[in-house]
C-alpha cells in the first residue's frame, strides 16, 4: 500500500480595516449602562452590597474598639 500524497489548502485569516473596531462598542456609554443595569436590579445590588458594608463596619468598630483597650 503506497501513500498518496494530500493537497492541503492553506487558509490565511487577516483582519480588514473596515472591521477592527469591534471593542469600542463595549465601552461606548459604561457609566449609562451601569446606570441601567443597577437602575433596573436596585433590590438585588442593595441585597448585595449591604452585607459587605455592614461587614467592613463591624470591623473598623471592634478594630478601633481593641486600639482603645490597648491603650490603657
């Protein structure tokens, strides 16, 4: 059994210039569409982000709380 020989074609991908601006679109308006999207999910963002503020706070209280034992 002999091998025969396959031609291959070789595909070449190369960008246009009328095509390379796919990016900006994403971040045309970011403040607006957050705007949005928090505007339309207010509950769920308020859900998440109360936990880890009230977290941050009890922390800084009991931290300047142990400063004060120290200190006397």
């Amino acid at each position: 059994m002999g091998k025969t020989p396959v031609r291959m074609k070789a595909v070449v991908y190369a960008l246009s210039p009328f095509q390379q601006k796919v990016m900006p679109g994403l971040w045309k308006d970011l403040p607006g569409k957050i705007h949005h999207k928090v505007s339309e999910n207010w509950l769920s963002a308020t859900l998440l982000v109360s936990p880890l503020v009230g977290v941050y706070a009890y922390v800084q209280h009991y931290q300047e709380k142990e400063k004060m034992e120290h200190r006397y």
